[in-house]
C-alpha cells in the first residue's frame, strides 16, 4: 500500500470539501445563523488543520506505485473521510444531536441515498439544508471525478488516475470519453452543471429559489432530501413533472449526453441500456398508474403520482409526492424490483444498474444454451460487441457480493425487532442509494428509531452501494494493506 | 494534439510513454485486449480494440479530428494499409508508418510519395545506421550530434589509465587545453550532472559535448585507444546485419555474419555477396572462435533475444576484441542491469525509432519555434539532450549563464551555445541570445517541452 499518495489523495479531497463547503458557510452569514456560522466554521478549521496535516506527513517524493488497490482504497477512505467531517456542521451546530445520526444523515447526503433519520426537516436551519442537499449534488458525480477534473495531468504512470474513476464511476466496464482523463472529468461535470442549472431555471418558475436549488441539487445527485416535511407533495404539478423529466434524465448513462453534442444522436437512440431503461421506465409507470387509479379519479394526477413515483425509485432519488406505503401490493412490489434495479451505469443513480441485469440475463442465457449443447460457442452482446469474460466474471463476482452484503445486513437489522418488511425495504433503499422504503421507513417513516448498530449497518449499505460495493470491500481485505 | 497509435508493441509502448508525458491525447488500436488494457491503466490513454486498418475503428478512433497517426503494427502492408484508409477520413492527418521489410527499403521514396506518408521510420536501419557511426570513429561508447554536426555529445567510459581518472571536474580545462564539458555521469546505475568538486573515477560512463572538430584531439588526450576497424563478426543474422552488413560492405569493411538459422544464412548469403555468411551455433564459444573472435576489431551482437546478446557481449570482452556492441530490445527495464555490466556500446532500436518519431511530433507542434528542434536521449533514456532555438520568448537572454545557476531547476544543465554559426562550449559568463540555438541536457525526470521550461 502507498500510503503516501493516500495520505496526499485524502488531504487534496479535504481542501476539495472544505472548498466546496464555502457556500453554506455564506449562506448562514445571509440568514443570520450564528449557531450554523460558528459550526461550520469550526468544521472548516478541523478540515483544515487535518488535511494540511495530512498533507505535510505525505510530503516528498511520491512512490510510483499507483494501482488498483490504492486506487480501490483512496475511493473507499476518501469517501468515508467525507462523510465524517461532513457531519461536523450538523453535530456541531446542535441541530442532530448524536454524532452518529449526523454521520449516517451526511453520509447518506454523499451517497445520494436521501435516508434521513430527521422526523421533520423544516426546523433545521436553511444553510444546513442547503449543505444537506449539496452533499447530494457533490456526491451524484463524484468527488473524485471532481478531483481528476481540477488536478493538472501527471506525467509518467498518469493512467493511474483511471483506476479512480473506476471505483467512483458506476458501471460494470468505465472508460473515458476522452483520451485523457482529466478532460473526460471536465465534460462529465460540464454536462452535470449545465442539466442542473437548467433544472434550477425550470424549477424557479413555480417554486422560491432557495427550494428551487435544494431539490436541484437532490433530483441531480438522484439524492432525495427534501426542504419540506411534505416532500415534492407540496409543490405544484408543474415542479412534479419537471421533476419526474430531470430524475429520468440524471439516471441516463452520462456517456449518451456526450455522444448527443458530438451529434451521433443514432448511436443513443440504439443504446440498448437507454432503450431498456426508458422502456422499465414507461411500462412501470403505466402499470401502477392502472393499479392506483381511483374510480372516478383525475387521470393526470394518477399518472403524475406513478410516473413521478417510478422515475423517483428507478433514478434512485427516493422524492415522494403520495406515501406510496399506501398503495396496492403490486405497485409497490414494482417499487421495490426498481430499488434493485436502479439507473444506468454512467449515470448519478445507484442500485445496480439496468446494464448489470440486461448482461446477466444474456449472461444466463448463453450458460443455459451452452449445458444444453455443450460446445456451441455463444456470446454474450451488449450493444452488437461482445462482451470479455473479464467484464462477466467481474459481474457474477459483484452479484455475489451484492447478495452476500445484502444478506449480511438484513440479517444484522433483524436485531432491531422490527417487522420484516420495514427491515428489507431499510436494507434495500440504502443499499441501493434510493432512500424511502416501505412500511416504518416509508416515504413519511424515517431511520432514525435504528439501533446505533444498525444505523453503521446502513452507512455501510450506503457507501458499498454508492462506490459499487469493491472500494468498501478493498478496505476490509487484510491483502490491501500488506506490503509496504 | 491527437495522435492515434495503431499497434502497439515495443516501440509502440514506448512512444505512448514519451507522448503522453508530452502531453498528447492518445489513442491506441490493437488487436490484444490485454495489452491495450495494460497499457491504458499505465498511461492516460484511450484504448480501443481491433483491426487498424478498418474505416469503423479508424473512425472510433477519431481520426477525422486527429493531428496525427503513427502506424506501428508487426505487419509492413498494415501499417500502409492503415494509413491509406485514414487519409481516406481525414486528408490533412499526418502519417507515420514503419515499414521494416528489407525488400521495401528501396522504394521508400516512392512508397512515400504514393501513399503520401510524412514520414517512414525502420527501427533496424536506424540501428544499423548507429552501429555503423559507432564503428567508422571508433573509440567512443555513443555519439549524438548537435547543431548540424557541429557539437558532439560523446559516451566513453574512463579507464584506470586515463589521465582523467581521480580528477575534479574544474581541474579540465588544463588537461584538455579547450572547452569541453562533462554533462553527465553515470556510475553504477546512477546518472548526476556532475558540478566542479565533482571527481571521476575509472569506470565511470563519461558524456562529454566537445566541438566535433576537436574530438580527434580529445580523444588522444585521453587516451582512449582508436583502432580503425577492418573486420568485424556479427552475432545473428537479424535484419539489422542484413542493413549493417550492406553499410559496411560499402565501406570496405569486412564482415562475418554468424547465426544458427541456416535458412537464414542462406538468404543472408545471397542477398549479402560480400560478406561471408557461416552457420553454427551462437551459444557455443568455439563457434565464435572459428571465426576469429579474438582477432577481429569489432563485435556485434545482434539476435533478436537480448540475453543472449549480453552473454555473447561479455565473451567477446573477455576476449578483448576492441570494440563491442550489444543490441537491446527491452533497455530501460533492464537498464540498472545493463550499466552495471561492461557491455560496450548498447543500441536499442526502439529507442531510436521513438527518438526519431518524437523529434517529429515535436517539430509538428513547432510552429512557435519554441520545442526542441532535436531530441536524442541517452544513457539508456535516463537523460535526454535537447536542442532549442532561442525565440523572442526566451527568458533572461543576454545573462551570463552564472547568474542563471539559481534560476534553472536542478538537474538541467546548458552544455553549449551555437552563436553566428560557431559553438561555444558554456561556461559561467557564456550567455546566450535571440537566434542562437542552445543545448539542453536534463535527466529523465523533467518535463521540459519549451526553452522556458528550464527556469524553476
């Protein structure tokens, strides 16, 4: 393990958080916060004095030895790390009490899971609102693409830096756009700017502009913490439906918005994990619409409820406009298959990923075809290129972890003594990054009556889901801190 | 700029190393998945899988708005192929292509008029060319030439006897009685840019600029021993002793071509009737022997695996034959190894491919005139001599160089300045001005594409 380039990683990522926490910091000057003044403040000192520490012990030559591991293990450090001192304005403000209610909250804001343990959030001060929907904004593309975009190329051995934007990026097989990594970072986040700040003017029309840029911020990052106890219920339909537009367009694979402004819109529309997200999508929606729709009823609200409902789960935002807990069994057992199945890969979206189920399906298929004949050759296609075994065997061994962490957590929540479908659907939302699920953490429940137990059961859910479950793991293997 | 690589192997690794670190946008198309994969976690590059001759690939690769496409594939008619087609994407695309067949070698011009190709590189006739310098001016381990011909940066290696053994590095100008500087050297495996306290000790590897006029001089002065050759073996008939044996043969030297192959050695004999072809097998001694090791001026070894290169090196060494040159396919990574040993002169052919097609590149961005007009690396690509123009640009012009000493990073060193066509080799007041052309020397570690880039 190089720890020196960690060291050197985890104090840069620090200066990034402290830069990027600037703005709540203002904010709570024009709101006249003093209590949230004086926290963040006092946040910025610590971020301070620990990354120039950091910075100063990691000084020097830096060994080239850059690889996967310290590329697995700076993902996983620098994320946890970011969420600790991003609970600082929380906790040291008085606003959530208990350290690891603040943690869990802050975590699940870089995360962009959107579970909060707050009862109601219309109390908390406004710029500790605004930093808890930032963190969904910093955390939907990545700190670390961030990172990448601002950090000058390096010289020899720069190719390092991919195995960063490997473990940050979502996605069974990321690779650039561009040649160099630091300009792939900067049109990824120059798209993620531009599609929010529109956003932002959309929403402004019909909702106060401080709303308008905290639900930005949550619908961008596919996050999901709202500015009003009554979630998105309490806007206009107009809010909702733009909503629903950018929670759909925020779960698209990034790469198909780049391959729009390089004018190749035929190889998007043939994009066979846009067209299967786009038709879970549609077809969902319809369904449940038909299901929830009351004898009598307003078709648009209907379709408004489902379709904002399934692009809120499915983007894995987790906004609610209608407590869905309430709705027939099989409306919400589709909630839950997309919770699972969560956005595209490339995209700000967790779960795992609509190209994840498309290739393990092919993948099946192609096993089956080979028992019953044995010898026949059959590949695995995604978009008319076969697919390596290298990406295949790296799929099963995700799904295997994802099962395996699945299990483990459920199992460990079941200590709570809550019943069985709160306890899945907990497990599930934060696995997956979405946020609500049903029964006691429904989209009017909260976590915070968990256990302290479960609640670092559920961080952990939260960053193994986020960072696509190896960086986490990395941390846990004895092999990545041998040597050296 | 954009720069599409097609192939890569040796030199095609080799070149993504040196251009990435000059900042490029690089993409590579080869066929093995695994070695684009290895490449592209190792450099910021864009890796993409399949056949470079191919419009699709082509264009996936962007060479509609790519600057440049260096074709590097195993296969001579691919590489062509593969350039052809891109100009059918993109006519302005710059093309350079290896081409290594011998057949070929004499069409080359026409080659290049027809496909319309910048440039042709033949990393074994390159090395053949080098090889033959080496063995037309013996006595010096490597040369590179400076300001059309006009500056030397000479490699030779200090014997116990040299009268500059044990001597400080201020203490020269009295010995040799004219300007030369000692820019690097290499002991063991470590490379310095030595200063005035510095001492040399024999065995050390010297690279000294010196004006080429005065080398002969220099070179009795340090007693290095000049041997003219007359008859040299050449271990392997690879396809560099086909191009070496052609070289020497024009120059009346005799040449002995030995490999165990004796397919071979039978074309070799034909192509080759001057030269006397003989098959036996290399790994043995006496085989050697049989053909007057011991006696003959020069040896070089030439195979195509390095091992067996350095072990037949050494022999000929312990054998004192006066000059021996060792080929090497994989020098920087086996660099410490290689110093440490005595093997002569080592040519590495990929690293001249890549000099001469980085020095391209280099001149291709040059419309500033502010990057190297030359660039040659030496000591196994541990330091790297650069030759810039002064632009307007150029920092502190008119200063003498002593006053520069704080302002120049560490580890970069101006050796000599090339004013109204006369060189001077620098010292404390020597400065340098608009329209002269300076040489830079710097170790690996510097990245330094403009003059300016020297300043800290």
């Amino acid at each position: 393990m190089n720890f020196k380039s960690l060291g050197h990683f985890t104090a840069l990522i620090l200066f990034i958080e402290a830069l990027l926490m600037l703005p709540a910091l203002i904010l709570s000057f024009v709101f006249g916060e003093t209590r949230a003044t004086a926290a963040y403040l006092e946040t910025l000192l610590i971020i301070l004095v620990l990354g120039g520490v950091l910075w100063l012990l990691s000084r020097g030559e830096k060994a080239d030895d850059f690889y996967e591991k310290e590329g697995l293990a700076c993902a996983g450090i620098s994320w946890i790390v970011l969420g600790l001192t991003g609970a600082l304005p929380f906790f040291l403000s008085g606003e959530i009490p208990a350290f690891i209610d603040a943690f869990f909250e802050t975590v699940s804001g870089f995360t962009t899971t959107g579970a909060s343990i707050l009862s109601e959030v219309e109390s908390l001060d406004k710029s500790l609102l605004y930093w808890r929907s930032f963190t969904h904004w910093i955390g939907g593309m990545g700190v670390l693409v961030f990172l990448l975009a601002l950090v000058p190329r390096g010289s020899r051995g720069s190719g390092f830096t991919l195995h960063i934007l490997r473990a940050e990026s979502p996605g069974p097989d990321v690779g650039k756009l561009v040649p160099q990594i630091g300009r792939t970072a900067r049109i990824l986040y120059l798209i993620y700017i531009v599609l929010t700040a529109i956003d932002v003017i959309l929403l402004a029309f019909d909702m106060p502009l401080f709303d308008a840029f905290c639900i930005a911020f949550g619908t961008a990052g596919t996050g999901g913490f709202a500015v009003t106890n009554a979630g998105l219920g309490g806007y206009s339909g107009y809010v909702q439906w733009v909503t629903t537009l950018f929670m759909f367009l925020f779960g698209v694979n990034f790469s198909c918005y780049y391959l729009l402004l390089k004018k190749r819109p035929l190889s998007v529309l043939k994009d066979e994990e846009l067209r299967f997200y786009f038709l879970t999508f549609l077809v969902s929606g319809l369904i449940i619409a038909l299901w929830i729709h009351p004898a009598g009823g307003n078709a648009e609200e209907t379709l408004r409820a489902s379709f904002f409902q399934v692009a809120s789960i499915m983007s894995t935002t987790g906004f609610a406009t209608a407590d869905f807990n309430l709705w027939p069994t099989l409306a919400k057992g589709i909630l839950v298959f997309l919770t699972i199945l969560g956005a595209s890969a490339g995209s700000t979206g967790g779960g795992m990923k609509c190209i994840r189920l498309q290739l393990l399906f092919k993948d099946l298929r192609s096993n089956l075809k080979r028992m019953i004949r044995p010898g026949r050759i059959s590949l695995v296609r995604s978009n008319g290129k076969a697919v390596s075994e290298g990406v295949l065997s790296n799929l099963r061994t995700y799904l295997a972890a994802y099962v395996l962490i699945a299990l483990v957590s459920f199992l460990l929540l079941t200590l709570d003594g809550k019943d069985l479908t709160t306890t899945i659907t907990a497990m599930l939302a934060c696995f997956n990054n979405v946020g609500p699920g049903l029964s006691e953490v429904g989209p009017t429940g909260n976590f915070g009556s968990f256990s302290i137990l479960s609640k670092l059961v559920l961080i952990f859910d939260m960053l193994a889901g986020r960072l696509e479950i190896f960086p986490i793991i990395a941390l846990l293997s004895g092999t990545t801190w041998r040597h050296k | 700029m954009k720069i599409i690589i097609a192939g890569i192997g040796k030199v095609g690794a080799s070149l993504t190393a040196e251009l990435v670190a000059d900042g490029h946008d690089i993409t590579l198309i080869d066929t093995q998945a695994d070695v684009l994969e290895r490449l592209c976690t190792q450099y910021d590059v864009l890796g993409l899988e399949g056949n470079c001759a191919t419009m699709q690939i082509l264009k996936d690769a962007g060479a509609a708005e790519a600057d440049l496409l260096i074709a590097v594939t195993d296969a001579d008619e691919i590489n062509l192929l593969c350039c052809v087609t891109a100009h059918q994407i993109n006519p302005r695309i710059h093309t350079i292509v290896r081409i290594r067949n011998s057949e070929y070698t004499t069409q080359i011009m026409e080659m290049r008029d027809v496909f319309g190709l910048s440039l042709i590189v033949n990393p074994e006739r390159s090395a053949a060319w080098e090889i033959e310098r080496l063995l037309r001016y013996p006595g010096f381990l490597t040369r590179e030439s400076f300001a059309k011909g006009q500056v030397e940066l000479v490699e030779f290696r200090l014997e116990a006897q040299s009268p500059l053994a044990g001597i400080k590095l201020k203490e020269l100008p009295s010995i040799f009685k004219t300007r030369v500087l000692i820019c690097a050297v290499l002991r063991g495996s470590g490379i310095t840019l030595p200063g005035g306290e510095f001492e040399l000790k024999a065995g050390d590897r010297i690279y000294m600029t010196a004006p080429a006029r005065e080398l002969s001089g220099i070179l009795r002065r340090l007693g290095v021993i000049t041997h003219k050759v007359k008859r040299v073996i050449l271990g392997g008939g690879s396809r560099i002793s086909f191009y070496l044996a052609q070289m020497l043969e024009r120059d009346g030297i005799q040449v002995q071509i030995i490999d165990s192959d004796r397919e071979r050695c039978e074309e070799l004999a034909r192509q080759l009737p001057q030269a006397s072809v003989s098959c036996g097998d290399i790994t043995d001694p006496s085989a050697l022997e049989r053909e007057g090791l011991s006696t003959a001026d020069a040896f070089v070894a030439l195979t195509g695996l390095d091992e067996l290169n350095i072990v037949m090196s050494l022999y000929a060494i312990s054998q004192k034959v006066p000059i021996v040159i060792t080929k090497q396919g994989h020098i920087e990574e086996l660099r410490d190894i290689i110093s440490g040993l005595s093997l002569g002169s080592v040519i590495s052919p990929k690293q001249l491919c890549s000099d001469i097609v980085v020095r391209y590149v280099r001149s291709m961005r040059d419309t500033s005139g502010e990057t190297a007009l030359t660039v040659q690396t030496v000591a196994g690509g541990q330091v790297q001599a650069c030759e810039f123009m002064i632009g307007p640009g150029a920092l502190y012009k008119d200063t003498p160089l002593i006053e520069l000493n704080s302002k120049i990073k560490p580890g970069v060193l101006i050796p000599a300045i090339f004013h109204d066509g006369t060189v001077t080799i620098a010292g404390g007041s020597s400065r340098y001005q608009e329209g002269d052309t300076v040489i830079v020397i710097f170790t690996e570690a510097k990245n330094i594409q403009r003059f300016n880039d020297i300043f800290a």
